[in-house]
C-alpha cells in the first residue's frame, strides 16, 4: 500500500485513537462509514466520534489518520452547513432556499 513505508518484522502493530466531538455525531460517522477501512474502528458514543486506527507500519498509520482527519473535517463541514440551511419549524418544512420559478422567459 502506498504511505505504508519498509515493513518490520517484528510484528507490532501501530495505534491511534481519534476522538472528537460534534453537534450531530452519528450524521458525521455515517458520512464518513463509507470510506472506512479494515484498519479502522468507529464507534458513536453521544456527541463523541471515536476512530480507533491500527497499522503494521509507522507510514501507514501516518497516512490513515490523515485521510480520516480531512474526510471528518469535510463531513463536520458539510453537516454544520446542512444544519443552518434547514427549513424554519413553523412552516411544516415546506419552505426552500432553493428558487423553484422555472420561468426562463425572463
């Protein structure tokens, strides 16, 4: 794999732990599930994400928690932004901050 570097033949493994908090915590795993690897464990507790991550090599652990870290920085992005676009309550929903006049003879 690339960033994985010279493999050891000692045979330990390399470990991180990510834990971050959100306002929408199980939204922000669910967006990031799909990339999720075999090397990694995610698990929701309340409004924290915690992404344990276990390489054979330095290099490979490196480049796993950066990959993990911009797509979560993304996706809490692109809640956050979700959240403050939301239709008003008192509306029943029905409200957009999309234009939906079609009428292109303008």
């Amino acid at each position: 794999m690339s960033g994985d570097g010279p493999r050891t033949d000692d045979g330990a493994t390399r470990t991180a732990t990510v834990r971050t908090t959100h306002v929408d915590a199980a939204l922000v795993a669910a967006a990031l599930a799909p990339d999720d690897t075999e090397s990694m464990a995610t698990r929701v507790d309340g409004d924290a994400i915690e992404c344990v991550v276990e390489r054979s090599t330095t290099g490979g652990l490196r480049s796993t928690v950066d990959d993990y870290v911009v797509n979560l920085r993304v996706a809490d992005r692109l809640v956050e932004r979700a959240r403050t676009h939301r239709a008003p309550a008192d509306d029943g929903g029905r409200s957009s901050d999309t234009n939906t006049d079609t009428n292109t003879n303008t």
